[in-house]
C-alpha cells in the first residue's frame, strides 16, 4: 500500500486532545496514515481542535464520518457506554477499527462486535495493548521458568482518585467548552473497573492467561463529586475488588477503587511465589532485563510514559506526547491494514476482560462465584 491510510477520529475529549491529536499528526507517520475527519457532537470543540491540529474536516455525528469516502479505518474515543454502538457503525460501514479501553461493557456487544468484523472482513485493534510490553512477556516468562517457584497469587489494580476532574484538557477545551467527565460516573461504562483497572486485568491475563472464575465485592464510597462547580450524579460503584482464579491454587486480587494503590503502575502488578517475587520490573527487589531495557534506565520502574518507550512505534516526538501506548495500539492497526499480519492486541483478550468485570459484578451482587468462559489465544 503505496498511499497513507485517512483516520477518522470518534470523541475530542481529553484523550483526544492530550494525545491521539498530537501523536497521529507527527510528520513521522504521514507516509503511513493521516487523520482526516475529526467527529464530536460538539462541533465548535471538533472545528476548533481540527483547526488546531491541521484535519481538513470537523463533524458533529458519527453518521456523516462513517460516509465519507476519505476515512478507511476510525479510532473510537467516544465515552466508554457508546464504544458498542460506535465501533458496531464502523465496522458496518466497513471501516477497520481501533477502539479506546475498555473495547465494551458486556461480553454480548463483544460477540456482536467480533462477529460483524468476521463478516465485513474489517480488523479491530482494541486497547489497551499490554501484551506488546516485553516487560509483561518477560514476567511471563520468569514465572513459566520457575524462577519465583509455583506461583502462589498476584495483585493489581488502580484507583480513581480525583484523576477526570482534574484534568487540565476539560477546563481548557478546545471550542472554549468544558469537556464535563460526569459519564465516568455513570451506567453504563463508567466507575474504575472498565476506566483504570482495565489496564491491571490486559496485564494480568497476559502474563497468566485466561482465569477460570471470579468473586467479588463492590460498593460507594462518595455521595458526590463536583465539576466546574456543579454537583456530579454518581450511579457507578466506585470501589470494588475482584479475586479471580487461575486454577492450580494461583489466584489475584484486582482492585479498581476509590483510592489507593499497591504498585505505582497501571500494570501486571505484583506475583507472589513460593520462591520470591516479581514487582513491576523487579525480581526479587532487584530489575531484571528484558528487551528495550535500557530505554528505561535511570528511570523509576513505576514511571508510566518511559515504561512505553520499548514500544516499536514509540520513537522520536512520540516519547514526549503523553499517551504513547493508545498511539502504539492505533498504529498496530495501522499495520495490520497495510501488511496484512495481525496484531497481538485482539478483540478476543478485550473480550475475556470485559466477561470478567461483568462478570465481577455479577458475583458482587449475588455473593456467588461466577465462572468464566471466554478464552483468547495465549501466549499471543
């Protein structure tokens, strides 16, 4: 394929505008893809960041980027409860699609999602792409090796914080409108578990595969937040824990809280065995090596952006832009359209993933265990 591949961007909200914009309009990457319809249904936020940003074209709905002739694959970043219905429309419309964790809510919409790319021969590329990391490969491969001995449990997760209302992209929005986070907090799509701890669960299962089954607690903590002033409806449990069983006795803890965490990293988080540990990148309190390594000296292990550096994309600008793992999941779709070979970063792992935080909460309200079905390929 001789000509650049033409983006369409779904969502210009803070992601967008932090980083899918800076990173995809790198001249590094123009001989390989361009972006060239922007969609928000806030369309002077849309022309203002199109503007910006160089993008020949600016529209308010999905329908009327989906049309255009000029958009061969799109990159969902609508809020997480229209994922479904979004990427559903592109792949109708035959566009391939990348789409922003976590992929959907329920396993159902996966299945449909996965199904209709079968039939429109369309790709998905859906994030967040752990499995790229050689870190989490190389704690794969630790563990297989016997080198913390018969692994015994593992911990990880993330917490919400203040993180959504704070950021500085909303109060100072393209188009001049604040860019309200009130659907973090609300059904569907909303709360941790499908916003942050997304990431902990991609890692998890890709250092130890599918799990087998899953109990879990949830809850509220806070009544209320606040955005700009004005009070946030809350509907979404803010606070809940998984223990997921991999089989063998191994099982893991997943935390996607209010607050509070125990490894400063999105990540795989920390595997206990009946011979030592592995936190993040340390084995036994000491680093282990890993290809790309020495990308990440000097800095510390929980430092998320220099983390990514060993990314085959993130190169040049791409280390100084925020979010450089999302623009390393849309260029693996990037790829898998020009060259024809797939990407490890499948519909199928997003699946697995969302049948366990479904699945999570179906355990939490029931107080029964709930078992898993869905699988992937693994190691990828």
């Amino acid at each position: 394929m001789d000509e650049p591949l033409r983006l369409g961007i779904v969502g210009v909200g803070a992601l967008t505008l932090r980083a899918i914009l800076p990173h995809m309009t790198q001249t590094d990457i123009a001989d390989r893809v361009v972006v060239s319809t922007v969609c928000d249904p806030v369309l002077d936020r849309a022309t203002a960041a199109a503007e910006r940003f160089g993008v020949p074209t600016a529209v308010a709905d999905i329908d009327d980027l989906l049309e255009r002739d000029d958009v061969d694959l799109v990159t969902i970043v609508s809020p997480i409860g229209l994922h479904a219905e979004h990427a559903l429309k592109a792949i109708d419309a035959g566009k391939h699609v990348h789409v922003n964790k976590t992929m959907t809510t329920t396993v159902e919409e996966a299945d449909r999602l996965i199904e209709h790319a079968r039939r429109r021969n369309v790709r998905i590329v859906a994030s967040p792409g752990e499995v790229l990391r050689p870190q989490v490969t190389r704690t794969r491969e630790l563990i297989d090796s016997g080198a913390i001995g018969h692994l015994s449990w593992a911990i990880c997760g993330t917490a919400f914080g203040r993180y959504h209302e704070e950021e500085s992209e909303r109060t100072d929005a393209a188009g001049g409108t604040a860019i309200d986070p009130a659907w973090y907090f609300r059904k569907p799509g909303g709360g941790p578990m499908y916003d942050m701890a997304s990431y902990a669960l991609h890692g998890l299962t890709a250092v130890l595969g599918p799990a087998k089954g899953v109990t879990a607690l949830s809850g509220r903590v806070l009544p209320e937040r606040m955005f700009a002033g004005k009070q946030v409806t809350i509907e979404i449990d803010d606070n809940t824990i998984l223990l997921l069983d991999f089989g063998g006795g191994a099982f893991a803890a997943v935390h996607g809280t209010v607050g509070g965490a125990v490894i400063e990293d999105f990540g795989a988080g920390v595997f206990f065995g009946t011979e030592g540990e592995i936190r993040g990148i340390l084995l036994n309190g000491e680093p282990f090596d890993f290809p790309g390594r020495g990308l990440t000296l000097g800095a510390p292990t929980w430092d998320w952006d220099t983390q990514m550096f060993v990314l085959p994309h993130v190169v040049g600008p791409h280390r100084e832009i925020p979010e450089s793992h999302v623009f390393e999941d849309i260029m693996q779709l990037v790829d898998w359209v020009r060259t024809e070979t797939p990407s490890p970063v499948n519909a199928e792992h997003a699946r697995h993933v969302i049948e366990i935080i479904e699945a999570g909460y179906a355990a939490a309200g029931s107080g029964m265990r709930q078992a898993l079905h869905t699988t992937f390929p693994f190691p990828p």
